[in-house]
C-alpha cells in the first residue's frame, strides 16, 4: 500500500491527499512535525533528499517527492489526467505557474500568519508577496471567468494543484470576494465527489 509523508496543514500535502480521495485510493498517512524538524532527520532524507513534504511511498518501496510529480504519478491512468496533447501541456502550465508564480506568495503568507514568528524580515518582503499572490489569483479569474475548470471542461490535476493554497488564501490575508469566478470555482471543487478537507484528520 502507499505511504504518505506529510503534515497535516501543508496544502501540498493536500493536494495529494485530494486527488488519492477523488481517486478512491486507500494509503498509510504519517503526520511529520516538520516545524521541530522531522523532515530534516537523517532517516527522513533518505527518503526524500530534499527534505520537504509530501512525499510518497510507492509499493516497491521507492520514494516519489515534489507534490507535482506525486500527482501526476497518480492521476496518469485516471480522468484526471486529459487525453489531448494540448490539454496535457496545459495542464502542466498551470503546475508550473502554481509553483513558481502562486505558491510562494500566496502558500507562504499562509504559512507565516500560522506558524512561528512575523519577523522584521518577513514584514518587509509582505507587500510584495502580497501583490504577487493578488496578480496570480487575477489571472487565474481571467481563465474562469469563462471556464469551469482550469483546462477543458473536466477536473485535473492543475485544478487539485491551484485549489489546495487558493481556496485557504483568507488564511494569508487575502480577500477572495474581488475573484467571484474563482469563489465560483473553489465551491465547483468542493462539491465533487470524493472531496475532503484541507483539516481532515487522517489516521495511520
Ligand atoms: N515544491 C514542493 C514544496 C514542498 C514544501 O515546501 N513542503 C514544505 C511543507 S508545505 C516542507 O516540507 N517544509 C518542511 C521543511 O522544509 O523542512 C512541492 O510542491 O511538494
């Protein structure tokens, strides 16, 4: 069975978490503090060299890191992976642009209003990341504001990919009511089947 390395409020750990229920996919789930550390032990880097969750245990026993990677791995064979080319790369545009335009601003203001200390360092760097994360969700608006979903007109991965952080974005100060297509869109997410909360306690 796959065994899932997490914490249980990391939205890229969500994402994998909700995609293996909206696959129906049984696993183990271990719950890492990785705030004392837990990702950073010689036995976990062994696992995952690069320290970080999710990370995913496959059946021969190898080890799958970067949420992207585990999702695509999992959603190959299944709907939520297109059949077109084009859809294909797109849906692989929305991965990029989540993790190197949306992830950082939006996901860390998340994380630094949730845990530890707001610095002097982070205060400064926060207007700034703020604005990023408001662009990001702006464009992701421009694509639903016609769309039901981010590519085509089925669920994907890209759209598991953008809700885990966007849909929790309030928790970094962000106002969601200036997005009403992605308001839209998040509640599209949660009503379809197999969905689970981002705080849904997992056991063993
Ligand atoms: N690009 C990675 C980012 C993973 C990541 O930043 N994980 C954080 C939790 S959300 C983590 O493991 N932090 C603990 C650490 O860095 O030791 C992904 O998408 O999986």
């Amino acid at each position: 069975m796959l065994t899932l390395y997490d914490n249980n409020d990391s939205g890229n750990g969500y994402k994998v978490r909700l995609l293996l229920a909206w696959l129906g996919t049984d696993y183990h789930y271990v719950d890492l503090d990785i705030f004392g550390g837990a990702s950073r032990t010689p036995e976990f880097l062994a696992r995952n060299p690069i320290g970080r969750i999710p990370t995913l245990e496959l059946d021969d026993g190898t080890h799958l890191a970067e949420s992207g990677a585990i999702l695509y791995y999992l959603a190959e064979d299944s709907p939520y992976w297109p059949q077109s080319r084009r859809d294909r790369a797109d849906v692989l545009k929305w991965m990029f642009f989540e993790q190197y335009s949306h992830e950082p601003y939006i996901a860390v203001l998340r994380s630094w209003s949730r845990h530890g200390e707001i610095t002097q360092q982070k205060r400064d760097q926060w207007g700034e990341r703020e604005a990023k994360g408001y662009e990001a969700l702006g464009i992701m608006e421009g694509r639903l504001e016609g769309h039901d979903f981010l590519v085509g007109d089925r669920p994907t991965i890209a759209d598991i990919a953008l809700f885990a952080y966007t849909h929790v974005a309030d928790q970094g100060g962000y106002d969601l009511a200036r997005f009403p297509a992605v308001q839209a869109w998040i509640d599209r997410i949660k009503g379809l089947r197999g969905h689970v909360s981002i705080d849904a306690v997992l056991k063993g």
